[in-house]
C-alpha cells in the first residue's frame, strides 16, 4: 500500500537529502485555498501543503466564522469547521497525496472539531500541543487543554484503524514565538512529544524556532535531537525549524537573509523540514506568491548548505534535561505533570500573560546576540544560570524584541556573517 | 512617586489594556503595559483572546480611566466594531482607544469607521506609539484623581 503519510514523505525527503519546506497558508474560500495547495505543490520544491485555520475558529467562535462567510467579511485562515467534509475534500482532490502530504495548522488550546473536520476531511496531519497552544495563545486552563489535547490525540490515533498514520507535531519550540530561552523551548517540545505518545500517537515532529543567535540554535536542535533520541526512540520522529517568529525584518533583503539563515540552520543541525517566513511578513498576511517565493528561496539556500559543523556546549542540553526529567517527576501520567510542573513554576514561560503560567522568568537579548535568563524564578534549573540584568523597561523589552529585526534590516547584503 | 514628583499636573490612571476575542499576539499588550507604567500609571492587563463578554464584565468592575485594546492579527477591525456598542453601554463615558494591525491587507484606513462607531482614537500609522502617549499624556493632564 502506497504510504501516503505525513511522517512517511518526511523521511524519504530526508533520506534523498531534501528539507521538506512548508508554508503557512489559509484563505476562506474553498477555490482559493485549492489555488494556495495547487501553487505550493507546483512551486518545484519538496513542499508539503498548509491549511491555515482562522482565528476565530480557533477560539470557537463558529457564529463569527458563520457571520462572516454570508457577509463576505474578512476571515484570515480557512474556516474548517464551518466547511463541509465534502468542500475540504474537493479542496484536496487530486493535490494531496503521497507526493504532497498536508497539514492542518490551527492555534487552538481545545481543538476537537479543528481534529474531528480534518479527520472528516480525509486528512491527518495537525499540530500544537496542551501546553504550546494554550499558555501563549489562550484563556483555557491548563488542566482542561490537557484533556482536549488528550482527546484530541485518541481522535487522532483512532484514524490508524483505517490505515491511516496520524502524524502530530509539538509547537512547543515556538512559545512566545521570541524570547523564550532555548532550554525552555526544547523542554517543551519533548514533553509535548511524550504527552502525544501516551495517548496514541506515534508519528510526530518536536518543533525549535530560530531565535537570535546561529551558534545557540545549532546547540538547542542538537539537545532537542539528544533528548528525543532519549525519551521517544519508539516512535516515528523529525525535527521541524521555523524560521524566526519574532518581530520580523522589515526589508526584503533583511527578510529573505534571515529566511536563508533559517533554512541552512535546518540542514546544518539535520532539522528534517522547515516552516518558512516570507518578506510580507512585517508587513500583512502573505500572498500565494510570496509563500511560493519563500519555500523556492528556502529550498535553494538548504540546497547550497552544509550538513554537520561544529556544535558547542553552553549548557542547553543539560538545562532542558533538567527542566524534562523534573517535570517527569511530578507524575506517572505526562499530562498530570505538565498541570503540576506550571502550577509551581517548573514550565514558566518569560512574559506570557496566561492566567495559569507563574510569570517569574524573565529573558533578554545579551551584547553578544544570544538569548539569555535574567530571572528563572522556579524553574528546576542550576543556580547560576541567570545572568542580571537591568529591568525590562519598555524601550529594553523593545530593544531586545526588534534586535533580529534591526540586525537583517541593515543595509549590509549579508549580515550576522 | 519620582513620576509623580516629576509630572505634579498629570494623574495616575486606571488603565485596562486588552487583546480582542481571536487574537492571540500579546507582546503588544506587554509592551502597552510597560509604556503606560513607565508613564506612572496603573495597568490591568487582561491578556490576549479576550472573549467580549469577559473584556466588558472587566471594564464594568475595573471602572477604568481609559481602556486601550491592541490587535495584530488582521481581525481587529471585525472585533473591535462588535465590542465596542456592549462597552460603550457600561463605560458610556470611559475613553476607549484601539490600536495596531487592524486588517488582513495591512493598508490601514479604518479609523473613520472606528471612531464613528463609537472608539475615542485610533492608531494604527507608522508613529502610533509616539501618538498614544501624546494621547494618554493629555488625558492624564485633564483628569483629577
């Protein structure tokens, strides 16, 4: 039988050599989404598809989505809930498929009916996590995205009864999108990635964003790489690199620079696909032909670059096993652990507002351009691992949220070189 | 106090600072908060995906000096013209400014319909944060706590 799943075209794209290069895309109207597949799929690149969910399906709004789809109003992802099972599988005739897997990316701390319509839709291929998609992004507590994401999860891995292999990626390595220290973002990541297998699902990828420092991402990939070697040698993995999510270049060559930094990253620390960022992004949601133009661009600089280099040792492997292993020790069970390791401050994740997150880290931008603690309040790390700072004033927060920004933005052609 | 000292004119204002119900970008709203604490003011910051019926249950009991709402997410316009009429009928005096990336095409231009459906200011030009102090500065000047 043909193996027309997601983690499948990943690792035959890895063994030919190739990063996988996938946008983010999603429009309201079924024949413009199909336009959006049909350009990636055709771009000439080893893409896999994207269906954006909207945000207001995302938080549940489905009167909202209704409203606007009979007024024509703006909604800015594809509405999958509100379409039919019928529509998305019109949407996916003929372009999905063992060449072309797709993925339904969404946002929500609770995503149940985002999962029961894709898996109605015939696809199976999502992402987030009960932590990743709850404490950035939500008001859910904790406790009640951790059963949604566990039922979600056995929605999921029910689909393997008709021959499908459900693949679930961890967002868990984009908190915050920025300034989240690298240990915290690998932490999460494989805890997000353990949770998943516990309840059933056993293809996944264990996602690392780029942050604000080449030689500190080369580092934290490794250690996420390390750490899934560890815990998840069980089940089908890769590692998926997104391309900075943080305050963006506003230039296009600051853009297209950092979107090339990003995917020779993916193929220096081995990252098996890429989520790309295009000039657009500064600025609005992007075009269908800015994304086409972004995944060529990332295919073209993954191709020039060079496997392997020199990793060094800064402590992000040891910091996120510790966050990892104190955490597993709060609970047999990996979702109960998650609940109690945010309640004391275990996961803590610096300046996010979610009712639940303990709110005592802080981190900045150093001199140098890594990313660095300045408070980690409870988290089960070493002394010592803080670095004082001065006081996240507006203009310092500013200072180090815009520092990738201002970097590329620069007139040299080819910075951070 | 040092800011109080400094600026004897202007009052501490009660400010709530709130994402809307579908956008879920908060450093915005984290760094609306440090600038209006810098400016001395107090600040209840209620976080992103701010669900209608809870941002105005919270401006009811808060009974702020000014509510300040940011969207980056391209919904912001849809969110904010829906709010704003169960708002203004529990703070019918209470200003109420938005600000930010109001729409999915990044052209701007909306702040007519926002004003006129009830909002005090709205920022969303390439200088909005110079103007929402300026903004918050002369409101500060003109209240008496």
């Amino acid at each position: 039988m043909t193996d027309r799943s997601f983690g499948g075209f990943v690792a035959r794209a890895a063994a030919a050599g190739e990063l996988v290069v996938q946008p983010r895309m999603g429009v309201a109207g079924p024949a413009r989404m199909r336009a959006g597949l049909a350009a990636v799929r055709g771009a000439g690149v080893r893409a896999a598809g994207t269906i954006t969910v909207d945000s207001f399906t995302r938080v549940g709004e489905h009167l909202a989505v209704r409203r606007a789809l009979d007024t024509g109003a703006e909604l800015n992802g594809y509405p999958i809930v509100a379409h039919s099972p019928g529509t998305t599988r019109a949407v996916l005739d003929g372009l999905r498929g063992r060449d072309f897997p797709v993925q339904v990316r969404h946002g929500s701390a609770c995503p149940q009916k985002i999962v029961a319509a894709l898996l109605a839709a015939g696809l199976d291929a999502t992402e987030g996590g009960p932590l990743s998609y709850c404490l950035p992004y939500s008001r859910v507590p904790v406790a009640e995205s951790v059963r949604a994401w566990a039922e979600s999860c056995l929605l999921l891995s029910d689909a393997r009864e008709r021959g499908a292999r459900p693949h679930l990626e961890s967002f868990g390595g984009c908190m915050m999108g920025q300034l989240c220290p690298p240990s915290l973002l690998v932490a999460i990541s494989v805890l997000e990635g353990l949770f998943f297998r516990q309840h059933g699902v056993d293809s996944m990828s264990l996602s690392y964003a780029q942050q604000t420092d080449p030689g500190q991402d080369a580092e934290a990939v490794a250690a996420l790489r390390a750490l899934a070697a560890e815990h998840l040698s069980d089940v089908d993995w890769h590692v998926v690199l997104y391309t900075y999510m943080g305050v963006f270049p506003r230039t296009p060559h600051g853009a297209t620079a950092l979107l090339e930094r990003s995917a020779e990253l993916a193929v220096r620390t081995g990252a098996e696909r890429l989520i790309v960022k295009t000039t657009a992004e500064a600025h609005r949601i992007p075009t269908v032909a800015e994304n086409v133009t972004a995944l060529v661009t990332a295919a073209a600089a993954a191709a020039q670059a060079e496997p392997g280099g020199p990793i060094e040792d800064t402590g992000v492997l040891d910091e996120a096993r510790a966050l990892v292993e104190a955490v597993l020790g709060l609970a047999p069970d990996v979702g109960i652990a998650l609940v109690r390791a945010v309640e004391r401050g275990y996961l803590d994740v610096p300046y996010c507002l979610h009712q639940d997150n303990a709110g005592r880290t802080r981190a900045f931008v150093d001199g140098d351009g890594r990313l660095q603690w300045s408070r980690i309040g409870a988290l089960p790390l070493p002394a010592g691992r803080a670095v004082p700072a001065a006081a996240p004033t507006a203009d310092e927060l500013l200072r180090s949220l815009t520092h990738v920004e201002r970097a590329f933005d620069r007139p040299s052609p080819r910075p951070q070189e | 106090m040092e800011l109080d000292a400094a600026r004897p004119d202007a009052a501490r204002l009660d400010i709530v600072v709130s994402g809307l119900a579908s956008d879920a970008h908060t450093w915005n709203l984290v760094y609306l908060q440090l600038v209006l604490e810098e400016m001395g003011h107090r600040v209840t910051n209620l976080g992103a995906c701010v669900p209608d019926g809870l941002l105005t249950s919270k401006c009811g009991q808060a009974a702020p000096d000014l509510v300040v709402l940011g969207s980056v997410n391209g919904h912001g316009f849809q969110d904010a013209r829906r709010v704003i009429g169960p708002l203004r009928a529990r703070l019918a005096g209470t200003p109420v400014v938005i600000g930010g990336k109001l729409g999915v095409d990044g052209a701007g231009g909306r702040a007519a319909a926002l004003l006129a459906a009830g909002f005090d200011a709205v920022f969303e030009d390439a200088d909005a944060i110079p103007q929402f102090r300026r903004y918050v500065e002369r409101l500060s000047a003109g209240v008496r706590s």
